[in-house]
C-alpha cells in the first residue's frame, strides 16, 4: 500500500497549478521529463542569485562556494546511488552522452574486428546507436536478445548469446513496455561470461532503488530531468579499475593535469571524464531533487507506482476494454509507471492532440525505440506514464479523455 501523500506533493510542484484549455493539467509523460518541485527550481536560482562562478579554478569566495556546492552536490548524487567513492560519479549532459562516453572510451579502446557486443530488442536509441556506430567502425558482431510477446526479455538462450560477448549493453526497464528487467541476473550471467555489463538505468533511478553496489554492473548510467531534476545534466557511475584505465572522452579544460604542445597529462577521477566548465547549477538542482525522492522514500515511490499503475491497467481494461492494445508485461509489479498503447484506428498523434484538449498530457510516437516498435508490430504508441504526483484522479482523468477519443473517431 503506497504511503505517499500525493496531494501534499501536488502542491510542490508549480507548473501543476497551471490550466490548459479550460482544464487543470494532467501530466502523464514523465518517463519523457519529469516535472521539478519548487525545491529544485529554488536551489538552481539560489546559486544563480548568491553564489555563481566558475568551479575549480578561481581562490575568491565567490569560486570557492561554487566548487564546494557543485562537489558537494556529486557526493550527494553518489550516496543517493550508493557509489563506493564520489569520484566514480561523472556527470554528463545527458543519459546519452554517458552511454556515448562509455562507447567511445571503455569501447573503443577494448573492442576489436570480430569481438561480439550483446544488446535486446527492446533498447532505446541511446543504448543501441552508440553501438551500431561503433561496429560499423571496428566490426563488431551485435547480438540481440528477444522479447517475448508479453514484453519481457527471453532469457531462453542468455548463456548461448553471451557466449564469447565481450559487453552486455542493456535497459534496467522498457521506457516503451514499462518491463523492469531482472538486472542482478543479467550482470551475474554476463560476468561468469566475461562480459562488461552496461546499464542504461534512465527509466530505473528515477523509480526504484539504485543500489550500484548491490547491482554490480561496471558502468550504470541515468539522467538527472526524469528524476526531479533540471535538463542538461546525466550521470555515469563506472567501476574505479575501469573507468582509470579509459582514455579522455573530450579534450579541455579540467580534465587535464598538465599539457604541453606534444603531449597532456589527464586528470584524476572523476574530472578526467569532465572537460569544460560543469553544468554546476544543474548538478546542484539535481542533488537537491536525489534530497527530496529520499525523504519519499524510494520503496514508497515504487510502491505509489506499482499501485496507480495497477489501478490504470485495471481501469482501461474495464471502461476502454478490447477497443485499445496495451503493450508490456500484464502484471504491474513486474513494470514501471509506464503504459503505451494504441487506440483502434486512430494514430497515436490524434489520441494526443484529444487528450491534450482536456488538459491530458502523453507522449506519442516511437520514443525512440523503433526497432522495439517494428518487434511489437505498431509504428507508434501513445504512451501514458505516472509518477509520484499522479492519482487515480489523473488516471480517470486520462480514460475519460480516451473515451472522447474514441467516440470523436467513431
């Protein structure tokens, strides 16, 4: 039984007192961005207003409180995590690009013509396109493991396709089926296989406890604006013997100990992977956002989302029934708050701009996961998905809408 108080939490969350066409909003696209609490928007402005400078460079107050907010800040990230260290805590812009780093170094440097890099069917484009590119470049053999027709992976085979691998690359949970996948099992079997495990955790830390530690995948990766947090700022938290022996990802700035004009010296952890000026606001913002799911609570989190998720797939199957598909795992304790489907002739995008005209808000498309959607045989999905300051209220809000939907399309 969920004990979050989603009217108190309403209330921390500004943009939700906001009126679309006459109607209150309903945002139903976290999985895409989550909205961010007023505590978060706060801690960003109180930097800009007090305390803004450039980090690691400068000995004025000014610089000095910069740098000690933004490192600060990581080792709040890294405990929200569980990291052994902070410095295995690299921050990014985005969940992408710390998959991309991880590619380009770790990958790079390790892979070589023939070696095999294992993936799923049911990837992002983030955690597949890295990849691709890579073997296109080195050529590599890409294996893929299958899902099965519920949404979940078919583990049938797992030792066969890891079988020589030398990285296993997946999803923690569907961003499109809301599959959460059995994680420890996956890195286990990949590392009695030999195999570097690479975890793209988006849809993951945001919703369920991320115990780095306890998972024991050698690189973990996620981004902050899913999270409560602002845009423009992922994390990468990466196994120290590993992550030390990856070359640069970018070239400038702090990631450097000494440069001369035939060679450099790069920097310690975590700065090594940090060329440039930080995103500090940003890392700050999302410090304070791992502050506040904390307070929650992350297992009263889940269970907020494993109860208004039930609840939702209970509530279509009972008022929209065999009028709509639903894609994914049928039981919501083995999915996140995430529900794509398809309406009968009607496209996703038309289901969108309806629901929107009562102020209900869900992504439409292939979300980044077309391979995925080929498997599942619809082009695109409209896509519904909750988070803690979601109801039942939002749910009937979303099915109602549906309904109109439904009866305007005949």
């Amino acid at each position: 039984m969920s004990t979050v108080d989603v009217n108190a939490i309403k209330k921390d969350f500004p943009i939700l007192e906001r009126v679309i066409n006459g109607k209150r909003v309903v945002f139903l696209d976290s999985a895409a961005s989550s909205q961010k609490p007023r505590a978060v928007i706060e801690a960003m402005s109180h930097y800009y207003e007090h305390t803004h400078a450039n980090v690691h460079r400068g000995v004025y107050t000014l610089a000095e409180e910069a740098t000690n907010a933004y490192e600060g800040s990581r080792r709040k990230i890294a405990k929200f995590i569980n990291a052994p260290d902070a410095s295995q805590v690299l921050f990014s812009k985005n969940v992408t690009e710390s998959l991309n780093l991880v590619a380009q170094t770790w990958g790079r440097k390790n892979l070589n013509a023939g070696d095999v890099v294992l993936l799923t069917e049911m990837e992002h484009h983030a955690n597949l396109v890295p990849w691709l590119m890579l073997a296109e470049e080195k050529q590599l053999q890409l294996r893929h493991i299958p899902i099965t027709d519920s949404g979940e992976l078919d583990l049938t085979n797992l030792d066969a396709l890891l079988d020589g691998a030398k990285l296993f690359a997946f999803t923690a949970v569907s961003n499109v089926l809301g599959t959460i996948n059995p994680v420890k099992q996956l890195v286990a079997a990949a590392r009695k296989a030999g195999a570097v495990t690479v975890v793209d955790a988006a849809q993951w830390t945001p919703h369920l406890t991320t115990d780095v530690q306890d998972l024991d995948a050698d690189f973990i990766a996620f981004t902050g604006h899913k999270l409560l947090g602002p845009l423009g700022v992922g994390v990468l938290y990466g196994k120290r013997e590993l992550l030390e022996a990856m070359p640069p990802f970018l070239g400038g700035g702090d990631m450097i100990l000494d440069v001369h004009l035939d060679h450099f010296t790069p920097n310690e952890l975590p700065w090594k992977f940090e060329a440039g000026t930080p995103p500090v606001a940003e890392v700050i913002g999302l410090a304070v956002a791992t502050e506040y799911l904390t307070n929650l609570g992350m297992d009263n989190v889940r269970a907020h989302e494993e109860q208004i998720t039930r609840y939702a797939l209970e509530t279509l199957s009972e008022r929209i029934g065999d009028k709509m598909t639903v894609y994914g795992p049928p039981d919501a304790s083995q999915r996140g708050g995430v529900i794509s489907f398809s309406l009968a002739n009607v496209h996703p995008h038309d289901v969108s701009q309806i629901l929107n005209e009562e102020g209900v808000c869900v992504r439409a498309g292939h979300h980044c996961a077309k391979p995925l959607h080929r498997r599942i045989g619809s082009p695109a999905t409209a896509r519904a998905s909750f988070y803690i300051y979601n109801d039942e209220a939002d749910v009937d809000a979303l099915v109602t809408a549906l309904q109109q939907a439904i009866d305007f399309f005949g």
